[in-house]
C-alpha cells in the first residue's frame, strides 16, 4: 500500500522478496476486487526494493543497520541498528533447527535497546523430535490401515518442512503436496543461500507427487498416502477439497501442524469435531491431531535468548498477548540485568 502514491525506500532479504510475490499475488487473485493496490504496485515494490544479505552492514543516514537470521522462515531476520545507541528488533525468531533451516543466530549481548517478539512467553513448546515421531507414526498406523492423511499446512516454510520430517523418518509411501505450497517448494529448491537443508529438500522433492489439477487431486484422495497442502488453518485452499473427502472415514486421519487461531475453521475441527463443506457443518468422524511445529521461539527459548541479549539493556516486549507481554517483561526483570516494559498499541517510548 505504500507503493501506491509513492516509492519508500525498502530493505529486505531477497528470500523474503520472492515469497512477498508469490504471497502477493494469490492475494490478488482471490481478493483483488476489495483491495487497494493490484499488479503495478507489486511490480513497483519489487523493482524499488534493496536486497540486503545476513552478516552485511548496511548505512542508511546516519545509522548502520544489519540482518541477522531469524530462523523463523526462510530469508526471516532480526535487525541490528547501530545509531546513538545499539539496538535490536528481534522480530518473528527461533533458536530451533528444522528439517528446513536453522535456528536464529544470537547477534550479540551489548545492546541498549531490545524489541522482543512474546508470542509464547507463556508457553513451552515440546522438543521438535518428539513432534516428529508424533507426526510420522500416526502417518505410518494410518496409511498401513488403508486411510489418508490429509495436513493442513502453511504454504510457507512449514509444507516443506512436513514433507522433509516424513522423509527423514523413514516414510516412502504416496505422498503428495497441493496448492501454492508446490510453488513455494520450487522457489526453495532454487534458494542455496537461505535453505540449510536444501540437500534434503532436492531428494523429498524427487519423491513427492506434485498436484497440478483437479484429476491429480482426485487421483490423491483415492489411495492410502498422504497429503500436504495450504490452507494451514482450513480457511480456503485445497485442503478444503480433502478434508472434505476424508472426513466420514473413521480410518483416515488430519493432522494440524499449526496453532489455530480463534474462528477459523481449524479451530471448529479441533474443538467440535466439525467440518464447513459446502455451507453445511458436517461431523468428522475422522481421527484430527494438532501438534504445533510453530516457527517462533517457545518460553524456554526466550528466556534463554534475553537472559544472553538482554544484559543492561532496555527491553520491549511486544507481539503476544497483552498478558504474555506483561508477564514476560516482568520474568526479564526477575531474571536479568535487563529493564523490561510491555508497551500498548499507539504508545511512544523515548529510548
């Protein structure tokens, strides 16, 4: 929207371009009537837009400004803003590896200010292997029993992640991916610099079964396998079509591999073990699994990141829920050297 009256400057990995595209562009396509901007400005934004590597300082005035990995998806990063005083936003982050890339790097410990995202300040996540095991051996029970697996997942980073987790474990039976996933999955495989598994990915990717119409989609919920595809909360996307398809047989099964979010019909499925198909509501009698393989850092993982970057620093906490802002900001000052504050929306803090 910024780029409809004008050309700001913008900064940003190139990963992160070429997935702002992709993403930009299934917006116009399904909501493009009711939206402000269309084609021209993506263009625009895309050609005005400045590439900046991890590790390389950019001046920008009179500041120095630096992307360190976040580890939360590909091409993701904390800045480092080196002015009057030394600052860090961490942004979306997490210390943990995945099957796709790695954890954040820590860039530092001598900051005056630190921005800090809280999304589970007051939630530990369980270890990543056990989630894998989790997901694979019901993978594994199902497609044995003659069922399909249908999950639900980001288009984003964490499609490819599931397919790479199944792989990984052993499993070698039908699996297929849907949707803007398959999209995504072809820019990764091109993306050396930003896919620490990329090695990994090119052999999933021999592997998979790419959908690409509606007679591969039907040929996919035919058979015991499994299938990943967007939307990652059931909110459109071919998911729908399989869930849809899945959801009488008591044999088959949907795994949710994200956090659902209030309203969505991912959370309806969860919590009612119900399914929107066609305006209708219809009972699942399918077996639904959720375990979160979220892209943010866990509480243990920020306790032990600010503890390391927060020392003497004034520290926001800001991206949660207005109670995990508060009550992380006051572990930060209990446990570290650190002045922590959770500001409100539309406050402004002199640092």
């Amino acid at each position: 929207m910024l780029f409809i009256s004008g050309r700001p400057k913008l900064y940003a990995t190139r990963a992160t371009y070429q997935q702002a595209e992709i993403l930009l562009k299934d917006m116009l396509k399904l909501s493009g009537y009711y939206l402000p901007f269309g084609e021209p400005e993506i263009r625009k934004m895309l050609i005005s837009g400045t590439s900046i590597n991890y590790g390389e300082p950019v001046k920008i005035k009179d500041a120095e400004i630096e992307f360190i990995s976040a580890g939360h998806i590909p091409g993701s990063c904390q800045v480092v803003i080196n002015a009057d005083k030394m600052l860090l936003y961490t942004g979306d982050f997490t210390t943990i590896d995945t099957r796709l890339i790695k954890g954040s790097d820590v860039p530092g410990e001598d900051f005056d200010v630190v921005i800090t995202e809280s999304t589970y300040a007051r939630e530990a996540h369980l270890p990543r292997r056990e989630l894998e095991e989790k997901i694979t051996n019901h993978v594994l029970e199902t497609v044995n029993n003659g069922g399909l697996v249908v999950i639900p997942a980001f288009s984003i980073a964490r499609s490819q992640e599931v397919a790479c987790i199944l792989y990984s474990r052993g499993y070698r039976g039908p699996m297929y991916m849907d949707g803007m996933a398959t999209q995504v999955l072809e820019l990764y495989l091109s993306s050396e610099d930003f896919i620490d598994g990329l090695d990994l990915l090119a052999r999933v990717y021999r592997k998979l079964r790419i959908v690409r119409g509606r007679r591969q989609r039907e040929k996919a919920q035919r058979e015991p396998g499994v299938v990943i595809t967007p939307a990652g909360m059931l909110k459109g996307g071919p998911v729908v079509f399989y869930a849809s398809k899945v959801a009488n047989d008591p044999v088959s099964t949907i795994i949710l591999v994200s956090f659902q979010s209030p309203g969505t019909p991912g959370e309806m499925l969860l919590k009612e073990r119900k399914l929107s198909v066609n305006g209708n509501l219809v009972p699942v009698r399918a077996q639904v699994y959720q375990y979160k393989l979220s892209a943010h850092a866990g509480m243990e993982q920020l306790h032990d990141y600010l503890t390391r970057v927060a020392r003497n620093a004034q520290v926001f906490t800001i991206h949660g829920e207005p109670e995990s802002c508060e009550e992380f900001a006051n572990w930060i000052n209990s446990n570290t050297s650190g002045k922590a504050y959770a500001p409100v929306n539309g406050e402004t803090v002199e640092v």
